[in-house]
C-alpha cells in the first residue's frame, strides 16, 4: 500500500459497507463514527459518510456513493484544533492532523 491519502472503492468494502481490514498485519476496528462530512485542503466539502479508525488507518466511506472513500496510514493521529470561526470555514469542524509513515 502507498502513503498519503488514498482513494477507497467499493472493491475494498465488505457486504456490510465497512472496510476490509488487513488481517495479514492485524489492523483492528478502534472507532467508528456515522455522519461525517469531509473536506479535504480547499476542495468542497463531501457529502456525509462514516468514519472508520482501525489500529493504524483513518478511513472515510461516502454513504450517497459507495464508490467514493479515502484512507491514510498513520503513525499518529491527534486533534488538532475545533473551530467554531466561521470566517475561516463556513461551518464549525475539527482540523485533525495526521502523521503518516
């Protein structure tokens, strides 16, 4: 698997719609969060979906089109910031930020 975000597709989903985790490097399902909606750098913000944290990806599927997710791998990931200002995004969200490997 490459680094950075990745692009998820309906290829890596089980029956259920959850990501398939690798069991050839035990990665477990730590959190899972429904109605998160995505916005990545200065891109629109993606309609909402869920959030799968596993023990070492962040994983974000669309729920209006099971073709369209992403992960990152991670060495950590922490909460960065909640911001409530809305001249700075036009909507309250939280900036996480992700230290990849």
């Amino acid at each position: 698997m490459g680094l950075g975000l990745l692009h998820f597709d309906g290829h890596v989903v089980d029956d259920d719609g959850r990501p398939l985790l690798e069991s050839d490097d035990s990665e477990e399902l730590m959190h899972v969060e429904p109605g998160v909606a995505v916005a990545l750098d200065s891109r629109p913000m993606e309609s909402p979906g869920t959030l799968y944290v596993t023990s070492r990806r962040v994983i974000w599927l669309s729920n209006t089109d099971k073709g369209k997710g992403y992960a990152v791998d991670f060495l950590s990931l922490s909460l960065h910031v909640v911001s409530r200002d809305l001249e700075t995004y036009p909507f309250p969200c939280i900036y996480t930020q992700v230290f990849d490997l």
